[in-house]
C-alpha cells in the first residue's frame, strides 16, 4: 500500500517500465507477469493489469504542478503568520 499519491505513482510507473522492458512482439502480458512482475512487485493480476492502464506521466506531471502551487501558497501564508 502506497504513503501518498506520488509514491504510488512511482511504484506504478516502475511496473510499467519493468514490463515495456520484457515486452516483446509474441511475448504475451501474462508470461511477462508471472516471469517479471509477480516476483519483483507481488501483486495480483487484476492489479498489474489496472496499473498499465494508468497514464503515470500526466498524473506525476499534474501532482508536481500542484506541488509548486502549493507551495507559493503555503509561503505566502507563512509570511504573514510571522509579520
């Protein structure tokens, strides 16, 4: 189970690289689950399958852009605590 949202992002982008990497054309996603994935990430295949399916970079991308908001604004507040 992930800490936050980006950590799960990260461990799901790590399992979509493992299996792009030992996806080969004949080469079929359940051989790549039991062979790679299981091993490495243990998880189910229902889980592997609903990880390909999410578009990590777009919601890392959306999490950071979040971030830097935050971040402005959490300074500002600050500022003005200490005035």
């Amino acid at each position: 189970m992930a800490y936050n949202k980006r950590n799960k992002l990260e461990r799901i982008k790590q399992v979509q690289d493992t299996a792009r990497k030992h996806l080969l054309p004949g080469v079929s996603m359940i051989h790549v689950f039991n062979t790679y994935i299981h091993p490495q990430f243990k998880i189910s295949r229902g889980v592997f399958f609903r990880y390909m399916n999410v578009p990590v970079k777009e919601e890392l991308d959306k999490l950071n852009n979040n971030d830097n908001n935050g971040e402005t604004k959490f300074k500002q507040l600050e500022m003005e605590l200490f005035k």
